[in-house]
C-alpha cells in the first residue's frame, strides 16, 4: 500500500521509525525488534538508510520482512550523497523488484570522509535530485522526504529553505516528514508558512521520545532542535532515575501527539530509537484515539 493513500484518509494515524543494523551479528536482533513493534500495528514503519549506504543492504530486507510478517506498509529510505549514479538506479530497481511501493529520499547525511571531497565531483548534491532520479525511473513510487521546521542546517535562513523544499515537492515529492520536533508550536509555525508558500503535500511531525537524560545532548547534535523549558524540566528533575525518566518521557511524547491530533494534524511520525517497548507504550496510551474519525 502507498503511504500518500494512509495519509489521505481522515482518521488519525501513527507511524514509526526503525534503523537497521550497523554489522550482519545484529541483523537478528533488530529484525525481531521491527518485527515487535510491527506487531502493534501501526499505520506504517520506515526503516532507514545509514549514513553513506553503510546500512543499505540491510535496509530492504527488513521492510519487506516486515510487510511479509505483519503486513504492515513500509517506507525504505534511500540516500544519495555518497553513491553513482549507477547505484542508485540499481537501487530503485531493486526496490521496484522485492514489490516495496514507497521510497523516503533523501541527501543522506555528510560524512567526515566525504566532507574531504570535493563537492562538484559528487553525482548527487541535494535530495531533489534523487527524487527526480525516482520519477525517471518509470515507476510508480509514493515519495517521501524530510523537512526542517528549525531550518536545515545547510540552508542560510528559513525563507531559502522552503524555497528548496517546494523546488524539491514540486520534483515529484508526495508528503513531508518533519525532524524531531519537541515544541508544536514551531512545527505549527512551520506548517503555516509552507502552506503561505504553496507547498499543500501532507506533513507529518516527527516526534522522538525522549526516554533517558543521555539522549537529550544526541538528539540536539542530530537535529538542532529547541528543547522547551517545560521539557527541560522534566530531564532534570526525572532524568537520574531511569525508569521514572522513561515513563515521563513517554508521557512528553503522548502529550505533544494529543495536541497535535487535537489540532487537525492526523498524521504522526514516531522516531522509536528501535524500542519496542517505548513503542507499545504510546500506541497503548493512544488506543482508544488511533484509528478514529473524529472529523
């Protein structure tokens, strides 16, 4: 099933995140890990892509696992950045070939070894340009893509980064997923200026359970991301004590997905951290709203 025709539909939805593992020893593992939140149903998982490719053989053969096992729809990220042109076409067709129906393209993330590079020798520089590459192909993909509520990194100001991302959904893009956000309000900020932009593609937030104080520090070097003081609060007050800072971090979580389901958005994106139990917990806190047209 296409992710656009979930999105599409009028009652609320959540999806969640999955990464694959870095060696073949913990293939196993993590694939039984996907498969558990799988087992909670949710709209669809994505299962992404390491940073230049180092993950990718493992990438699809979890999502096709996962919607052989639990015929949950998937969403396979691919990168660019670090490939030929060669291996991405031989990528999109090998997708196309295991029946998997949504890719999530994107640059992927600069390593340190190709930061050495020099940049006008790469084949790709910016997602639109894999996105165009997936339209090309023939085939007749759901595309995803992500977006910066804080402002990608690369980009000067936030009115030139809308400006690329609509360069990039008018490629072919059929919704948005946000970065973490821990503050709705800027993802609601957010919201109204793409659409002031004329960028009208679903958006979905990506929220990311914070469920122990050592992410915090990760999360905000990955993503930038404000942290409230609200938020900050809890960390400190909770975050020496392991189980109480989990569940008050998966009570943030549950909190700022209410909000924005009570707001008109219907669509969430969970970032699980590979954690079934975190998972199960916000699906559970969430059972008698999921699925439900309030509308």
């Amino acid at each position: 099933m296409k992710i656009i025709d979930i999105l599409n539909r009028k009652n609320m939805s959540l999806s969640f995140e999955v990464f694959p593992p870095k060696k073949e020893s913990s293939f196993e593992t993590v694939k039984a890990t996907a498969e558990k939140i799988a087992a909670n149903h949710p709209a669809f998982m994505s299962v992404t892509y390491g940073a230049g490719g180092g993950t990718s053989r493992y990438t699809l053969d979890i999502a096709k696992d996962i919607e052989n096992v639990h015929q949950v729809p998937t969403l396979a990220h691919l990168t660019c950045v670090s490939s030929s042109r060669e291996m991405v076409k031989e990528k999109i067709e090998e997708i196309h070939s295991m029946g998997l129906e949504n890719i999530m393209a994107l640059r992927g993330d600069l390593t340190p070894e190709l930061e050495k590079t020099d940049s006008s020798t790469w084949a790709y520089r910016h997602a639109v340009e894999l996105v165009r590459e997936i339209k090309e192909s023939g085939y007749d993909f759901c595309i995803g893509a992500a977006c910066y509520p804080e402002v990608h990194p690369d980009s000067k100001n936030q009115r030139e980064d809308i400006k690329y991302l609509k360069e990039k959904v008018d490629a072919g893009v059929d919704f948005l997923t946000t970065q973490m956000v821990f503050d709705n309000n800027l993802f609601f900020n957010f919201l109204y200026k793409i659409r002031e932009a004329g960028i009208t593609v679903p958006v979905l937030p990506g929220i990311m359970p914070i469920t122990n104080a050592n992410q915090v520090e990760r999360a905000i070097k990955l993503s930038g991301s404000f942290m409230p003081q609200r938020f900050k609060s809890i960390v400190d007050y909770f975050g020496s004590d392991p189980e109480a800072m989990k569940q008050a971090g998966i009570a943030y979580a549950t909190d700022q997905i209410i909000d924005l389901y009570a707001n008109g958005i219907t669509n969430v994106h969970v970032y699980s951290m590979n954690k079934p139990d975190v998972a199960e917990a916000i699906m559970h806190n969430l059972s008698d709203i999921l699925w439900k047209d309030f509308i």
